[in-house]
C-alpha cells in the first residue's frame, strides 16, 4: 500500500545511493509540486553529494525532461546518465552559472540544496532568478543555515539569506510605496508572485506581471477596475 505521497513512497525504493532531505520537505514537495507531477520540465538541482536524489526527480517528472545537477565535486560527474547532466563547478560562481543557463537553461524549477553559506545562496539567486520561467519556482533547501554564524548568518544577521528572503517579501510589494526616497519601486515587483516560509525551506514564485496590480469592484454582475491604490498618497484607513 501506497502513502499517495510520492517523495514518501519513493524512500521504499532508493537504491545504494545516498539521499538525505529533511523529514518535512516531503510533505511539503508533495503539495508544493503537483502541478509539476510527470510534466516534461527543466529542472536544476544545486548540490548532488552522493546522487541520491537524481533518480527521485527523474522519476517524479516527464520522461522528456531536461535535468541538469551542479555540484563542486568533481567525482559527481560519474552519476551522469543519458537524459541527465552534472556539471562541476561553484555555486557562487557567476560565469559558471551564465553557461549553466545558456547551456541548459532556461528553467521551470530550480532548488539550491548545495553549500547553504550565505554567499552561496545569495550568489546563485541574483544569478539564476532571471533564468527562470514565467510561472516557475525556486526553492532554496535548508535555510536554518541562516541561523548559524560559521554558514555566514545568525539570529537577524544581516547577511543571512533569510534576511534577504524578508527584503525581498519588501521588493514584492514596492508598487504600493508611498515613501519614495526611503522604499522606491523594485523591478523585482513585476515578475516576483510569492515568498513563502517553510521551516528551514524558502519558495519563490515567479509570474511576470504585464500590468500593475488593480482593484476589481463588482456589483450587480458589473466589474470595474482601478489602479487608484497605486496613486493615493498618503494613505489612510478606507474602513
């Protein structure tokens, strides 16, 4: 008997090859990803360690999709397999993560899960944010790194990349400023969709915005629309 969880299922048949994930990332992918479920997708994983985790993707998504593993290891390459791609390199790297995406990008899901030093996953998100689709996703694994001082964090450490999560919850809404000097609009606003906080995993949703964020007003089955909430200055309760 099945749990209908894939990722929990699938723990029943990994083979000689290490996987380690935390317990809850399960549940989480199992929500989190089943729009995704045997879609034919590109898809980049930061950090292969001992490859456990190749044969879980390849498994869960389309047979046509194009999966492309990083890892700094260069022993990593031997779990290289036809319609798989390892390539060795460093995550904070931007040169190496410009050809990764002109080679294989761009692409629908990305998960850092490879160093978890602060300058790693800042690098690897200012880098590869831009290659990823309309509509895709980037999960950045095991974030209570932030937390802890040799990794580069701390408990509201500026440099923590979960500091930076915060910042950007700040860009994603940066069309409603009504402060310009101190919070002038973010580009990021126009195509970031969502921020979401999981324990020790951050989800950024990508969905580019064509126009402004609107107000609908509908009554007696006549919509209207405005953008006036972009405009008001000085804005006060309307409760």
């Amino acid at each position: 008997m099945t749990s209908g969880n894939y990722f929990r299922d699938y723990l029943l048949l990994t083979e000689d090859k290490l996987m380690t994930k935390m317990d809850h990332y399960l549940d989480v992918y199992h929500r989190l990803l089943a729009p995704w479920r045997s879609q034919d997708i590109s898809f980049l994983e930061i950090g292969v360690w001992k490859g456990g985790s190749i044969k879980m993707w390849q498994d869960y998504f389309g047979a046509a999709s194009r999966l492309t593993f990083l890892d700094i290891d260069p022993a990593c390459k031997t779990f290289e397999v036809p319609g798989i791609a390892v390539e060795i390199g460093d995550q904070s790297d931007h040169v190496f993560l410009q050809n990764i995406a002109v080679t294989h990008g761009p692409f629908d899901i990305i998960i850092d899960d490879g160093g978890h030093k602060m300058y790693q996953q800042k690098a690897s998100f200012n880098a590869l944010w831009p290659q990823l689709s309309d509509g895709g996703l980037y999960i950045v694994e095991d974030t209570h790194s932030s937390y802890w001082p040799g990794f580069g964090g701390g408990f509201r450490a500026q440099k923590s990349f979960i500091e930076f999560s915060k910042d950007l919850v700040d860009r994603m809404h940066s069309w409603y400023t009504d402060q310009d000097e101190l919070f002038p609009f973010h580009p990021i606003a126009e195509e970031l969709s969502s921020v979401q906080f999981y324990d020790s995993m951050v989800v950024f949703e990508k969905k580019l915005k064509l126009e402004p964020p609107k107000t609908i007003v509908a009554r007696n089955g006549v919509v209207t629309e405005s953008r006036k909430i972009l405009e008001v200055r000085k804005r006060k309760s309307v409760f």
